[in-house]
C-alpha cells in the first residue's frame, strides 16, 4: 500500500517535485535561522530560491552567499539580494531583480523581522517608528510590488508571526505588530484571493535561533523551557511548505501555530516554578 504521509511517502515526495519543480519562492531575511531553514526546504522541494537579507557586503552577505551555495548545491537556482523590506525604494528593486533573473514568482514568504525589546511605553520615537516600519509596512510594501508577480503564477503568500500575537511577553513589542499581521493577512486573503493568490500565515513557538539568543536576555524564564517545548527552524518550514502546496488549497486566511503545544498549556508549567 502507498503511504499517506505528506512528508514521508515516496510517492507524495514524487507529487511534491512535481509541485515545486521550476517554481521560484523569495524568502525576506534568509540569510539566517529560521528564513534560512524556509530556504533551503524550498529548494530541497525542487524551488529556485531568493535569499533576501537587510544590508549589503559584511556579515550578512556572508551568510546571505552562504544559504546561497547551499540552495546550489542541491540543484537549484539561487539569488542573493540585498534589501532593507522597509524602505519601498528597496523593496521595488528586489522584486525588479528576482523577476528578471528567474522570470517569475511563485511564493513569497515574509520571515525578516527586527525590534527592541522594550516596553512600549520605554521605546524612543526611532525605535517606534523601526518597529512599525520594518515589521507591519515593510511587509505591505512587499505584499503590494509581489501581487502582480503572483497574478501571473496564481502564487502564495505566507507570514511569519509569533505567540507574541496573542500572548503577553515581556518587553516585545513585535508581538503587537504581528498581532496586526495576523489581521492583515484576513484582509489580504479575501482582497488577493480573487486574483488566484492564497494568504496564510505560521505563528510559530520558541525557535533558538540568533534572536532568541537576544531574547534570553528579556525574558530569564525563557531559558527553562524544556527543548522539548521549542521548535525546530526546520518544523516551521515544513508547514510553510504544506501551505504553498497543492494540499493547502482549501485554507485561506489563516494563522497555524507551530508551537509544539506550548500556547496549549494554561497551568503554571514546572520551567517557571519557584524552588
Ligand atoms: N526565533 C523565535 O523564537 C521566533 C518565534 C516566533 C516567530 N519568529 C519569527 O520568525 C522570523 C524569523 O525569526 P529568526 O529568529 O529566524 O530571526 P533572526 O535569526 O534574527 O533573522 C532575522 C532575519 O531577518 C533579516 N532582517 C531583519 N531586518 C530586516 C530588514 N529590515 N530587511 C530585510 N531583512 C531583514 C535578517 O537579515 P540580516 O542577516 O541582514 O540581519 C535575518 O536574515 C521573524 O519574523 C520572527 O519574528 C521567531
């Protein structure tokens, strides 16, 4: 008997080449954790790859050339381009870019995000307006150059949020601007939906990554959240890659926790206990 698996079975493998094969997705901030991961699961699907990162030359076009050689190694076409999501000017290039090295767009994954971590009443004027501008019109700005690419491909639009959306977190005011996307991924769902492009988003638990590294430094309680609690880059990549395929058809507008059940637990958990 064949397997049902999606992410196992030969045969569903096979379907999912068929899927991705010549087929371009762009990934804002993959240069690094879990947009790296997102790359790379991408072009082991059989995607052509656009690495996006926030600044040219220096470390993160090191790592950005770096997920690059990887995406080559498995076989498929990648492109670095360096480009701040929040400045339009920016935004527009990257896209005239990826369009005229690949010729197409078929999945745009908005992953690149960066903020202080700070209560919202101690944020500087500066650090509001980076907030706001990278993590909500940043997004926008790439939604709005990446529809016409999409029209053409009948393309998909996944979002990046966090638990930060609808669970208090010390100092981290992401969580309110994610907690907007979520809602702007309803909107663009119904708006984009007509044109054949799908909008979905993952919201995704506790990742180790470089930002979590930061985020330690925040939230002290965090560091005792058994491994087994945290998700792995690669886990929310897969249901990223579940949301561009042909399996996903039938959602539309929505948010999937990836958290490993965490967000599930209302009481007081043993990691937070006092001795
Ligand atoms: N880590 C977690 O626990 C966790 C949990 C839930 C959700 N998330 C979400 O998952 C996504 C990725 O998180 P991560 O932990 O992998 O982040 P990360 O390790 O800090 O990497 C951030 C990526 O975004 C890029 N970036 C930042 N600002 C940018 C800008 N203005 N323009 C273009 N690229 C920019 C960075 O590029 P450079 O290399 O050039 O700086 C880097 O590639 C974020 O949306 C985050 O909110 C993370």
């Amino acid at each position: 008997m064949q397997p049902t698996s999606y992410a196992t079975g030969n045969r569903d493998r096979d379907m999912e080449e068929d899927a991705f094969k010549g087929k371009v997705a762009l990934i804002t901030g993959s240069s690094r954790g879990i947009g790296r991961a997102i790359a790379l699961r991408f072009a082991r699907a059989g995607a052509d790859v656009v690495v996006n990162h926030s600044k040219a030359g220096g470390h993160s076009a090191d790592k950005a050339a770096q997920v690059c050689s990887e995406v080559e190694s498995l076989g498929r076409g990648a492109l670095a381009v360096p480009a701040d999501i929040s400045l339009k000017s920016e935004v527009k290039e990257m896209f005239s870019k990826a369009a005229e090295h690949f010729g197409r767009l078929d999945y745009l994954v908005l992953n690149a995000a960066r903020a202080p971590f700070k209560p919202a009443e101690k944020l500087l004027e500066r650090e509001i307006r980076q907030l706001v501008d990278t993590n909500l019109i940043g997004n926008i700005f790439c939604v709005q150059q990446a529809v016409p690419l999409l029209e053409a491909t009948s393309g998909k639009i996944v979002f990046i949020s966090s638990l930060g959306s609808r669970f208090y977190l010390p100092s981290y005011p992401l969580g309110s601007m994610k907690a907007a996307m979520e809602a702007l991924i309803r909107d663009c769902s119904e708006s984009l939906g007509p044109k054949g492009i799908s909008v979905n988003a993952v919201c995704s638990g506790i990742v180790k990554t470089d930002s979590f590294r930061v985020l330690r430094m925040y939230m002290k309680d965090i560091e005792h959240i058994p491994d087994d609690l945290c998700v792995s880059p690669e886990e929310v990549a897969d249901v990223v890659l579940f949301l561009c395929s042909p399996a996903a058809r039938a959602v539309c507008g929505e948010t999937i926790v990836v958290d490993k059940g965490l967000s599930n637990r209302l009481y007081r958990p043993a990691w937070t206990a006092k001795p």
